[in-house]
C-alpha cells in the first residue's frame, strides 16, 4: 500500500527524530515544555522507567530535582532547563547509564555538579545559567568544599545499556522483511510454515532469568521450535550478568533436537560472540534435524558457509543483509540438496552470478540488492517457482530463462533492462515486477514499453510498472493500458513514470476483462480518472495520488466498490468533497495537499463508521481569505476512528469532549485549537497524543492519567498552567507490552 504510513516526529536529544512503523512500538515519550505548569515536579514520575525521553522545559516549575530521577533507568533525553528548580543535582542521576542529553540550564541549581559515567561528557552548556553550580564542565571553583563530591574515574564504561539507534533500525528492518518474506511467499507459493503456533520465544529480562537458566535450557532441548530474535531487542534492557547466562544459554541449545532456529539480528546486539570464532561455527554440525535457519541481519561473511553445508536436512535457510561482499562462492554449500528456499539478499554480492548446480530442489531464490555484473539462466533450477533479482542494478538483456517452466514470481525491480523480450517464455508467471527499470538503452518501440509482451501472459495475477523512465526512449505522450484489458486474472496493478512527459490514457472505452483488487497510478500525469475505473466493482485499494485530477473527490469510487479500505488521493486539486448517503468500509483516507476548504461534511463519521486513519493536512487556500476548518463531530463520533491526523494550522476551535472514544492516535499538532484539553473517556487504547503548538489553555487534566497505553504524550507550546498531576507515573510508557513479553518466568510460549 504505497504512499501510507503513520509517522511521527517527536523530539528528543535536542532535535526531532522521526518514528515510523514499527518504529513507534519501541518510542516513549513525555512532552510537557512550553507551556506555563507551575509547582514542584511530582516524584512519582520516577516511576516512569521505560521512558526514554522526558522534556519538562520552559515552564515555572520549583523545588528540587526528584532523586527518583535516578530510578529512569531508560533516559536518553532529559530536559528540565528553564525553570526554577533549587538546590542540588542529585549525585544518584550518575547511574542513568543511557542519558546522553541532559540539560538543567538556566535554573536556581547549587552545588557541586555530579561526575561520573555519563556526566562525564556534559559540557558547560547544560548548567548555563546556575550561577552556584561549580566543579567541572565549569570554570567555578568549589573552595575545597567536596563535601559529598567524589569524582568517579573518567574511564568508567558508559556504553553498556545506552540505546544504539542503529541497532534498533537494523533490528526492526530485519523483522519488517522478515514478515514481508513470509507473506509473499506464503500468498504466491503457498509456503505455510504451520508449526509457527508451536514456537517457543524466549525473552531474556532483568536479572531474574539467570537464575532460571538450567531450566530453560531443559526446555529448550524439548522444543522443537526456537526463536531467539528477541535477543536483539531486549538486549538494552539487561545486565552484564544476564548477558552472560544468555550467551551461555545459546550455545547450550545447540545440543537441542530443534527443526526451526532462529538467529536473525544478534548480531546487532550484545550476543555476537556465539557464532565469533570457529568453535561456534562448528556447533552447527550439531543441529542434524534443523529444517528451517534465519541468521539474517547479523555480520557474518563467507567462512560461515563450509560450516553450513554439514547442516545438510536444511529445506530453508535465511542469510540476507549480512553484507558478505566478494563473489558469491555457492559451490561451498552444495550438500545442502534438500534446501527449497534460499536468501541472500542485501549481502553485497558482486561478479557474476553462479549457476547453482547442485540445488536442484530450489522453489524460492533471493538474490534481490547485491552487485552482480552478469546473470546466468539458471537452466539447473527447473524446480523454482520463486526468483527475486531485484536491486542489481544490472544493465543489459533478460537472461533466457527458457528452463524456468514453473517460474511463478519474478522481480526484475531496480536494474536498467534493455530489452524483455525473453518474458514472454514464461507462460506460468503470476507475478511480475519490473519497477523502476529504467529502459535506457534506444531499442526498438515494441520493446520500449514492455505492454505487448506482458500481455501474453495469461496467468498474471500482479503486475508493478512503477517508476520507470520511459522518455529515455524518446516515448513521449499517451500510454495506453487497453492490451492488458484480456489478463482475466489480473488482481494488482501498479504504474508510475519518473517523467511529466507520459501520460496514461483515460479517455479510451475499451472494457477490462479483470477485477482489480488493488489500482495504483501515482505520479501518471493523470487529468482525469481512466474509464476502465468505472467497470471495477471488487478493488480494496486505489492510489491515485499526486496527478492533475481535479474537481470532486471520486466518491463514486466507493459507491461501485463496497469493499474499498484504502483510498489516497493526496496531491491533486480536487475542490469539493461530496459525501455519499451510503455507509462504507473504508479505512484509509488521505485527501491532503490539494484545494479543499472549509468544513468537512457532517455526516462523515456516519458515512465511513470504520475509518481508522484520516489525513487532510496541507489543503491549499483558493483565495487570499484562507477558510480554517473545525473538527467534525460527526467524524470524532465514531466508534472505529483510530488515527486523525490534523496539523498545518488547517483547524481551529476547542476540542470536543467527546473527541475519538477508542482511539490509538491523535495528532493535532501545530493548529489553532483553543479552550482547555478535555476530559476524554474511553481512551485506555490510546497509542500516541500529540496537541504541540497549539493555545490550549487550563491545567493539565487528572483524566489523562487513564491513559494505560500511552507511549507517546506531546503537550509542548501551549498554554497550559496549574501543577504536573502526581499521578502521572501511572501511564504505562511501554511498561505494559514488557510484562507481556516477558511472561511471569523469563521466558512464555
């Protein structure tokens, strides 16, 4: 679903980071700043111990700093600068081993600044301001006073549970294409892994697992079925002392009679000494009934792989983004011959591409972003049903492909084809992707635009076109979809061009003879929606974004469609929003960045009961008058609505008291919005609650402390005054999602 995604930006470390996807499961937050709160800062929010960045800056806050502080253990980011605080930094603060943003400047601070681990590497411009502060970063002498002062050695390691923000993105990348692997393998070759309800996951947490160890490798050498994935996430979260058991733990399931194991991403973590000298390679020897390997995302490199050919039941093995380099020496696992699905994807590969002799049984190869220079034909895997050669960046012809007859799914994606004539051999191909190739050599017209061939291809089911240059090839104008109008088959369609100089016909009468379920035709110069639109009664998504369309929001489109979820339309100049009588489904609905104004319709919320993400943001003025909306009571109503996305100062008035009952996101940033924060009701589902820059006035509402799945509290630059509620620590920030992972004995099934 191209084009879609919540994302955030929230700030923390002094700047705004932003947070997407999966992404925000891992972010909690707490904003407070600018705004005008009052009174001493509660000690019940030292509580908060999975918070990871808290700004209560710019306000008039008073008293002293909670040593409770010491007790957030998580803390990257702490900010209570600008205020009025008194009285010392308390020496406990020296234990937040994660801080590595601390600012209490400009305060009524004294005393001798802390030092130690992180405080170490604060520098004058955290304390500015606090003229009785003195000892280092400052120039201020103490007089001999050291009384409590005791300064720790500057080489105290301050790295062992600081949050690596690289290691976090490999980590969630190494699941998110984890997940999208198995999905389309599973909707385009059927690969349902059904044991997947019997593995065990096995969360290390806090101190209390060491003493659990010889038990849970009694377990583990039951099972049958091992994921140890988690290890790259919870690793920030332990001790040294739980680091060791667990590294003990690794080596000791080796001796397990396991058929599915999976490493991906330790070695991103704290863990990557099991498999760092040839003793652990060897332990794979080990494992004589393991059918199913993923070591993805770790930092392996091509000595791993004599080790891996004595691992000779493998029918699956995962080994992608380990950027192994050099030429891929596939020769040194050719006793895997039960093996049917093989990644290597994103490891850098470069030379030509080998032939794979000795794995006869291959239905599934990814070879996707490496740097082959040549591509073999691959006549030996008369058995692959899958071939991902995406992101190569290959310049010249199609292999042949000609021994490929049970060839269902090929990605061509992110190389620079010549010519694709050798597609039409593939009569059983059911999936195609041949986006952004960019065509760049002049060949002949027929060939230019790859239409005339795919159309031969009978058993299509999805086709992507996305992104590609066709104007290179001096192919200027109408592009015309009518030969694909007898794919009955087909379900996805998906087509953008990088050049303004293509257009897709939308005049043409021709009738289609599919059904599409998914229609995306982004960036297509489109002025109008194309006839062949009007036929299709069964699509589920529609992305039309950023054309010249213009006029009504096609509302149409859902009239004809009733199970439509995802309908984006952003970056066009559409003017008016009719709304239907009838009562859809749709889910997603993104109208931003196009010429509408004023109000949306009344009844909305009525009409889409089931929207679950909104985003009109960014509507151009059509007059020097611009029209500010206000939010609609029939739209925050609804009981589905999960994520509004409001902000560019396109809505003003108070917020309503009964605004989005079951949400898990509200973002209304940087609007007119005025009144004070309201009482909500039934938001124990809230996520993310984000008000920044807005006049909101009054205190800060007791009700807020009802928010049990807050991960994310955005109050800055209002106008909020009043006292912090103590009872704040209650916001679960994550806490919640933990102990559900971790389970009562360190580890659950």
């Amino acid at each position: 679903m191209s084009g879609f995604q919540i994302r955030i930006d929230f700030a923390t470390k002094h700047r705004y980071d932003t947070y997407m996807g999966g992404n925000l499961e891992l972010m909690f937050g707490l904003d407070l700043s600018e705004n005008e709160l009052s009174g001493e800062i509660p000690v019940e929010l030292g509580g908060l111990q999975v918070l990871q960045s808290l700004n209560l800056s710019h306000n008039n806050l008073s008293g002293v700093i909670p040593e409770s502080f010491s007790v957030l253990k998580n803390v990257e980011s702490l900010d209570l600068s600008f205020n009025r605080l008194q009285g010392r930094i308390p020496q406990e603060l020296t234990e937040l081993s994660s801080l590595a943003v601390f600012n209490v400047s400009y305060n009524n601070l004294s005393g001798v600044i802390p030092q130690g681990k992180q405080f170490n590497t604060f520098d004058t411009q955290s304390y500015l301001g606090n003229h009785l502060l003195c000892g280092k970063p400052t120039n201020r002498s103490c007089n001999g006073n050291n009384t409590g002062f005791q300064e720790s050695d500057n080489e105290v390691k301050d790295d062992e549970s600081r949050i690596d923000m690289v290691s976090l993105y490999w980590s969630l990348g190494a699941a998110y294409v984890t997940v999208l692997v198995g999905i389309f393998a599973s909707l385009s070759f059927g690969y349902i892994f059904c044991c997947v309800n019997s593995i065990v996951i096995i969360v290390f947490y806090y101190s209390g697992f060491a003493p659990g160890i010889r038990n849970t490798v009694k377990v583990l050498c039951c099972s049958k079925y091992l994921d140890l994935a988690w290890l790259s996430y919870m690793a920030g979260l332990m001790t040294q002392r739980v680091i060791a058991a667990a590294g003990r733990v690794l080596r000791a399931i080796v001796q397990a009679e396991i058929r599915i194991l999976n490493l991906s991403g330790i070695g991103f973590s704290q863990f990557n000494g099991f498999f760092d000298d040839v003793e652990g390679y060897k332990s794979l020897r080990k494992l004589r009934n393991l059918e199913i390997l993923d070591l993805s995302s770790n930092q392996f490199n091509n000595s791993i792989f004599p080790f891996l050919n004595a691992a000779t039941s493998l029918t699956t093995l995962f080994l992608r983004n380990n950027y192994m380099g050099g030429p891929l020496l596939i020769k040194e696992l050719k006793n895997l011959t039960n093996l049917e699905l093989l990644d290597l994807s994103g490891n850098g590969y470069n030379g030509s591409m080998p032939e794979f002799t000795h794995l006869r049984k291959l239905k599934a190869l990814d070879l996707s972003f490496n740097d082959f220079s040549e591509l073999q034909e691959l006549k030996n895997l008369t058995n692959l049903e899958l071939l991902d050669l995406s992101g190569n960046g290959y310049n010249g012809s199609m292999p042949e492909f000609t021994h490929l007859r049970k060839l269902k799914a090929l990605d061509l994606s992110f190389n620079a084809f010549s010519e694709l004539q050798e597609l039409k051999n593939l009569t059983n191909l059911e999936v195609l992707g041949l986006a952004w190739n960019y065509f760049w050599e002049p060949i002949p017209i027929e060939v230019q635009v790859p239409i005339e061939v795919i159309c031969e291809l009978k058993n299509l089911r999805e086709l992507d076109l996305q992104g590609n240059n066709f104007v290179d090839n001096n192919f200027e104008g109408l592009f015309s979809l009518k030969p694909l109008a007898n794919l009955t088959k087909l379900k996805v369609f998906k087509l953008s061009s990088t050049s303004d100089m293509v257009e897709v016909e939308s005049e043409s009468t021709w009738q289609p003879k599919f059904q599409l379920r998914v229609a995306e035709l982004p960036f297509c110069s489109l002025e109008k929606i194309p006839n062949f639109f009007v036929s299709q009664k069964k699509l589920r998504v529609v992305d039309l974004s950023s054309n010249r369309l213009s006029g009504d929001i096609p509302t149409w489109l859902l009239e004809n469609n009733p199970e439509l979820k995802v309908l984006l339309l952003k970056n066009n100049s559409f003017t008016i929003f009719p709304i239907s009588t009838i009562v859809h489904k749709l889910q997603v609905l993104d109208f931003s960045a196009n010429d509408i104004s004023g109000v949306l319709p009344d009844n909305i919320g009525h009409v889409l009961p089931n929207l679950a993400h909104m985003n009109g943001t960014d509507n151009r003025e059509q007059s020097s008058h611009r029209s500010y909306s206000k939010l609609d009571t029939g739209l925050i109503s609804s009981d589905y609505v999960t994520a509004i996305k409001q902000s560019l100062r396109s809505i003003t008035g108070p917020i309503p008291v009964t605004l989005l009952e079951n949400a898990k996101i509200l973002d209304l940033r940087n609007n007119k919005l005025c009144g004070s924060i309201p009482e909500f009701v039934n938001t124990g589902d809230m996520r993310i609650f984000l008000l920044r820059g807005n006049s909101l006035t009054g205190s800060i509402p007791v009700k807020l402390c009802d928010l049990s799945s807050i991960g994310l509290l955005d109050l800055s630059d209002n106008k909020l005054n009043g006292i912090i509620p103590s009872c704040l620590y209650n916001l679960s920030f994550g806490r919640r999602e933990e102990e559900r992972m971790s389970g009562s004995g360190g580890y659950g099934f």
